[in-house]
C-alpha cells in the first residue's frame, strides 16, 4: 500500500473513532465505572469495532465520494 493511502485510511478509522468512543464513554463511563478494566474495554471494542467497520467508515467514504464528485463538476 502506498503511503498516502495508508495515511488516508488512518485519518478515515480516526476520524469514525475518536467521537464513537468518546460519545460511547459519555454515555454509558458512569454505568460501567465499577466494572474491572479488561471488562469495560472488551464492551467497548465488541461494540465500536462494528460500529466502525459496517457503519462509521462506509458513511465518511460516501461523505468523501460525495465531496469529490461535487468537485468534479
């Protein structure tokens, strides 16, 4: 892979991530606070990693396609 995508695909799994688990802490840090680390963190990766994979990274690409093409014209 180039490193122009490479950078491209970091940007994108960032920009998905970073407000995913910050809005997801927000929400639900207080209720599972008592919980053991290992445990929160399995919670929280069963749930975003999905989120980020089917939903969150297709949404940007359409955003990103859809910016191009306005672009283009």
């Amino acid at each position: 892979m180039k490193t122009k995508i490479k950078l491209m695909m970091a940007l994108k799994i960032w920009v998905v991530i970073f407000p995913s688990i910050t809005l997801f802490l927000f929400l639900f840090g207080p209720a599972f606070s008592t919980l053991p680390l290992y445990q929160r963190t399995f919670i929280l990766t069963t749930v975003l990693v999905p989120w980020t994979v089917f939903i969150g990274l297709p949404f940007i690409d359409a955003v990103i396609h859809r910016i191009s093409q306005k672009q283009k014209e």
